[in-house]
C-alpha cells in the first residue's frame, strides 16, 4: 500500500493503547453510552447500567455532526461536565466526538479518548490537532473512505507525534437503503493484515437498526475485531439522536453475554 508509513504493519509491532483498565489491542474492549449526552440524568443512568453490564468505557457525543442544522447539536461543555460526573461515579473512562480544531486542546481536560467521526475522516487539520494532543483516538470509517485512505487518515495522526490512534470500522455507504451503511467486517481482517493498530467494530452505526446490532456484534467478535462501540439509551424512543439503533441496557447486557462467551470460545481455538 502506498505512502503509509508509521501506520504500516511492515516492521512494527502491534500496537496497544491501555485507557482505564483495560488495553486496546490485548482485550476486547466495548465502549457503550448514548450517542448524544442529553442530561444528567439520562447520562448518569445509562452510565451505571452500561458499567454494571461489563462495559469499559464511556461514549457520549456532545458536539454532533447533525445531517440538518436543525436537529439537536449536543450539549457542548455542559455535556463535558455530565460525562466528568459519569466517569468520577463508574470510573469508566470517557470517549467523546471533537468537531472542530478549535476545541482539541480544551476539551482534554474532560475527556479520555477523542472520536473523530466518519464525516471528518479527510479534516486534515483536524486530523493534525489530535495527532498533537496527548489523547488516544477513536479514528471512525468514512462513509467513503477506501482502505488507504483510512489509513492515511491515521498517518497524519500518527506524523503528528500520537501514535495512539484506534480505528473504527462502521460501515460505508452502498446502493442498499434498508440499513443505515453496509457494515464492512472484511475491513477488520483486511486492515489488521495492514496495520499494527487496534481495529474495532461500531455495528450502530453500520446498520442503523437495533435488531441487527445482536448478530453483527457477534460477527464483529468473530472477524477478530479488538472491540466494539455501540449506542444504549434508557428510553431509544425518546432519544434526540439515533434511537433506531439504541440499544436498551438489557438489550446492551444480552450482548454483553454472548460477546464475551463467543471470545473466550474463539480463544480457545487458538
Ligand atoms: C457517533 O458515534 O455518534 C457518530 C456520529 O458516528 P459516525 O461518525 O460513525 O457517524
Ligand atoms: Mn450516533
């Protein structure tokens, strides 16, 4: 593959990010919370049920990169603040989107991870701000973004001096509407052979519906993904962002349960 460097698994180990108490790259990791902050009570409730399940870290969106200017674009700082709270009560550490180049160097007094989403993929600058931050990052799929151009993405990140960047693979769009995007799995084995850098799976997002979260995060576990992110809310109907693929935290703890029965299996057969 062209121009990828630092990235490149050719002549580097692979990589391992330790956030909280758990290692990206070594463990299986499962990010989950909602996808928008809405309040603290909402937040703080998804928290405690989330981390009761077994999740490991804490997501939450608090700038969101809304299709309609219209919608609901998250609750900024005060948002920061419910997920300092919700990480001070369940110790989980926090994962939160940064739109804006602007905001990298303040917003690392609140949070653990930065997620970089789909749609800013090729913000080079963008790209550039975090890769001089001393946070790891959470590096989405573009919805168009081929394999090299991914990687390239986590180049510029890398180039910058971070070398803790994990990529998310959350589906493409294709000509098939019924789901949300495509949710590439092939991208997990594909990228791994690639890169030395931890690949996990947002099946959220890739579908776009609650009832095919179950298997893909089965199927994700099974590509040899090194985690997953997935969407839970208290009440999805009511949710300001992305109920139809918000999982319930009963829902999020049967997942839970068969992920983690499905590793140990799958580490058995090695
Ligand atoms: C999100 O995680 O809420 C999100 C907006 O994801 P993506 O960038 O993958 O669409
Ligand atoms: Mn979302």
């Amino acid at each position: 593959m062209n121009n990828i460097k630092l990235v490149s698994s050719k002549g580097h180990e692979r990589t391992t990010i330790r956030v909280g108490e758990v290692t990206f790259g070594k463990d299986f990791v499962v990010i989950a919370g909602p996808c928008s902050v809405e309040s603290e009570k909402q937040t703080l409730a998804v928290a405690h049920a989330v981390k009761a399940a077994g999740a490991h870290l804490l997501r939450g969106g608090v700038f969101k990169p809304r299709t309609s200017p219209y919608g609901f674009q998250g609750l900024g700082l005060k948002g920061l603040k419910i997920l300092v709270k919700a990480r001070q009560e369940t110790g989980l550490p926090v994962v939160s989107e940064v739109l804006d180049t602007r905001d990298v160097s303040w917003m690392c007094e609140y949070i653990d991870v930065f997620q970089i989403g789909a749609r800013n993929i090729q913000n080079f600058s963008l790209l550039k701000e975090v890769g001089r931050a001393r946070k790891p990052v959470l590096l989405k799929r573009g919805m168009y973004s081929t394999f090299a151009e991914w990687l390239n993405c986590a180049e510029y990140i890398l180039s910058e001096g971070n070398p803790d960047v994990i990529l998310c693979e959350r589906g493409i769009r294709t000509f098939e509407t019924y789901t949300r995007n495509t949710l590439d799995l092939s991208a997990v084995p594909a990228v791994k052979e690639l890169t030395h850098l931890p690949v996990i799976v947002d099946p959220a997002h890739g579908t776009g519906r609650t009832r095919l979260i179950p298997p893909m995060s089965l199927a994700a576990v099974a590509s040899g993904a090194d985690g997953l992110t997935v969407e839970v809310h208290g009440n999805p109907e009511a949710a300001l962002s992305d109920g139809d693929q918000a999982l319930t935290p009963l829902q999020f703890a049967e997942i839970m349960r068969k992920v983690f029965s499905l590793r140990a299996f799958m580490e058995g057969l090695n």
